[in-house]
C-alpha cells in the first residue's frame, strides 16, 4: 500500500504551476534515459509520446522544443529501422499483424508529433506511406478494403498477405483505429480519398447504432450484427487477446469508447455535417453518462468534455454538475493505492482493468474522479473546483511515481504504470491526470 496526503495549493494558478512543474521533471527524467532503451519486437515503445505531449505543445509555443523533439524524432525513427532490420517493416508498416498493435505506432507516435510539429516532413511522409495502404491505394500489396461492402477485410494487416479467412468478415469496434488513421490523413492534406473513405465506413457504423434500440457488436455484408456465436466468438476473443461477452449495451458502448468511435462519430459529423454522426455519438454518450458516479469512469467526463467542445452542447452538463455537487471532494486529506491486485478478468463497468490498483481516500474506497472534478469546474467556471482538482490529479502523479518508479516503457499502457496514471490505460482512451486534468484546465483556465 503507498500512501500520499494531498498538497492543498492556495490559489488556481498555484494548483496549475506545481503539477506541471512536477510533470515537466518527470518527463525529463525519462528523456534522460529512454534514449539508449533497447526496442522489442512490438509497436509499444512509443506509448509514452501521448504523456509527454503537453509539454512539448508548451515548449513548441515558447520555441524551446529542439532537445525534446529531436529525441522524438530520434525514437520515430529508431522503431522504424529496428523493424526494418528484423523484416518485419514493408511499405511504411508492419507485416501480418493485428489492427490494435499495427496502428498504434501512427496514433501514439507518428499522430502525436505531427498535431504538434505540423511542419515536419518526415513524420508527415511515414504517416501517409503507412495510410495508402486504408483504401488499397498502394501499389503491389493486398487490398484491405472491399468497397463494394464498404468493409475491411481481415482484422489482420499485411504488405505481401492479408489474413481473410471468413471467421475475420465480421468488421468489429477495434477496426475503428483505422478511422483514426483515415482521418489523421485527411487533416494532414494527404487526399480527400482518406474522408471518403472514413464517411463510407463511419456511415455503416452510425446507422448501425441508430438502427435498433440495442447496440451492434459487428458490421456483416448483410448489415449490424448483434450476437456473436461459434467460429466469430472464437476468432474475436482470440483477436482481442482476452474473453469477454459484449452482452449488454454498457458493454457495447464502453467499447465503441475505448476505441475512440465517439471522437470519430464527432469527427465526421464536423467534416461531413451528417446528423446521423452526431446521434450515433449521442446514442453512445447517453449510456455512458449514467457511469459518471463510478470514480474508474473518468474517461466518460472525458469523452463528454469532446462532445461539448466539438458540438458546444451542454446536453450533459446538469449531469456533470450534480454528481459533483454530491460529493465532498474537499474532505478528502489523503489517497492511498493498493498495487497487489489480481482480479483474474476485467471487471465489468467502465475504465476497468483486471490489474486496476485499489485507490482510497481518507482510508476508505475512493469516491472522486479529478478528471469529472476538472470538467464540472470547466463547465461552471469554478477556479476553487479546479485547483482541487488539480491538486488530487498531482497527488495521483505523486503516489504512481513512488509506485511505479521503474515502469516508464511499459507495454500497452498496463493499468499499473506510470503511462496509465499520466495518459491513461487501454481502457481508458487517452484520459489520465495529465492528459485529461492538466492539459485542458491548463488551456482553459491558463493565462
């Protein structure tokens, strides 16, 4: 058990000063020595770019950047060969492998550094080798897309073979990350081509979830698909690396949000104005919020932070602002966290993970989330609110440093690392203390 009492900051500006200056130190400390960390054959070694990308957008705007991003750059490229010296990097990608490890070098490292530095060549050019090959755009390698269905093939990417065998034909939620991709290409002025074939593929998934009351697990050639069974079980929990039933809408949803589908719906309702996005989004959102009250849940604040910053929407703002109003966040004195945990499987609910620490505060079960804590003072313009939180995000920081000290490239964001506890665990989309507490409550409330 480690345990850590919360530093009260007199005032907003003092809350957001220490814990950046705390995140800045740790993020050097890691730049200090990740240079000559030896690479795996796996796409993770870049998970930690998603936590240091604040303080590179800060860096950037004060133009003092060239240190850190030539290290990042440095690691880009340092993956790159190392796959390539292994043969197991053809045509900007990796070779035969799944979705969820094949996009996650373009998301967490390639996507990340050019939201940054858009003005850099090279990161632009490795990102759009790697995304010709969305729409079988890419001369002498298999096609990924069948534009006829509007469906992808495989959950299996290759450059010499794609792995089509018919228990892969189901299209599921994790071949979403190919939208981002998709998208990002888009953005990045690569073609319109990356658009259309977003919309053409988003557009089968929001009309599925607009189709019945219940939520689809899958996109068929005949149209949703709602219960998995035999061969296509089978091959998705081998796919997905672990068994899990999908059974009711909570469990639906929270994965359309662990794989970024609401980003995306959002995304292409902006670019394409089809209201059928923007309400399949709604749809997804509408489940999730009654999750709020769950301290684990802080990826939901998260993702309706997305909605109303995208939509300016305050459809879940009275949500948001009740459950805060019942909670006593400034009582809390101290946290606490537990690391020896084995539940055997993911528990159900959202932001869960079977290796989660046991979090407490005062000694007793946590009952805040800093990141609902940020949105509710966003949302009602609470300085005093969003220093609290703040100052329960840094004492996070804290507590997984003294935890986690020796974790720093730890693969796929286990839930007991410090890239968990700064940006997030696999499923928790990108939400954590610095990602989803500092970097917005800095932009908001900032001077």
């Amino acid at each position: 058990m480690f345990y850590h009492k919360i530093a009260v900051s007199p005032g907003l500006e003092e809350a957001l000063d220490a814990f950046y200056r705390d995140y800045a130190n740790w993020v050097r400390q890691c730049a200090r020595q990740i240079r000559h960390v030896s690479l795996a054959d796996a796409p993770w070694q870049t998970a930690i770019m998603r936590s240091w990308a604040l303080l590179l957008h800060q860096q950037v705007k004060g133009n003092e950047h060239a240190e850190l991003f030539e290290l990042l750059t440095h690691m880009r490229d340092k993956v790159q060969l190392h796959f390539k010296n292994t043969g197991l990097w053809k045509h900007g990608y990796w070779t035969g492998t799944g979705i969820l490890k094949g996009t996650f070098y373009f998301e967490h490292c390639l996507q990340i550094l050019w939201e940054i530095v858009p003005d850099d060549a090279a990161t632009k050019h490795s990102f759009l080798q790697a995304a010709r090959h969305l729409g079988n755009w890419e001369p002498a390698t298999p096609a990924w897309f069948n534009w006829e269905t509007g469906l992808f093939y495989s959950y299996f990417l290759g450059t010499e073979s794609v792995c089509d065998e018919p228990q892969y034909r189901v299209n599921v939620v994790e071949q979403l990350h190919l939208l981002t991709m998709a998208l990002t290409a888009y953005r990045m002025g690569g073609d319109k081509k990356f658009l259309d074939l977003a919309a053409r593929y988003g557009r089968l998934w929001a009309n599925a979830l607009l189709a019945r009351e219940a939520l689809p697990i899958g996109l068929g050639e005949k149209g949703p698909v709602y219960v998995f069974n035999g061969v296509f079980l089978e091959a998705y929990n081998a796919f997905i690396g672990e068994t899990t039933t999908l059974k009711d809408d909570l469990e639906r949803a929270e994965n359309f949000l662990v794989h970024n589908g609401i980003q995306i719906l959002l995304d292409l309702w902006q670019f394409t104005e089809d209201p059928a996005f923007r309400s399949a989004a709604r749809k997804l959102l509408d489940i999730l919020v009654l999750q709020l009250p769950d301290p684990d849940a802080g990826a939901v604040a998260a993702a309706i932070r997305t909605y109303r910053n995208l939509t300016g929407s305050s459809r879940y703002d009275d949500q948001v602002l009740q459950h805060v109003e019942c909670s006593f966040p400034y009582c809390v004195e101290s946290i606490a966290m537990e690391t020896a945990v084995d539940r055997g499987v993911r528990p159900y609910g959202v932001g869960k993970d079977r290796f989660l620490p046991v979090w407490f505060e005062n000694n007793y079960p946590r009952q805040h989330s800093p990141i609902l804590l940020g949105l509710a003072a966003e949302i009602s313009g609470n300085e005093r609110l969003a220093a609290r939180s703040l100052d329960f995000a840094r004492s996070y920081f804290s507590l997984a440093r003294m935890a986690f000290a020796d974790d720093r490239f730890a693969g796929h964001l286990p839930s007991q690392s410090m890239l968990a506890i700064a940006a997030g665990h696999s499923r928790d989309n990108g939400a954590g203390m610095v990602t989803a507490v500092l970097a917005p409550l800095a932009e908001v409330f900032g001077t």
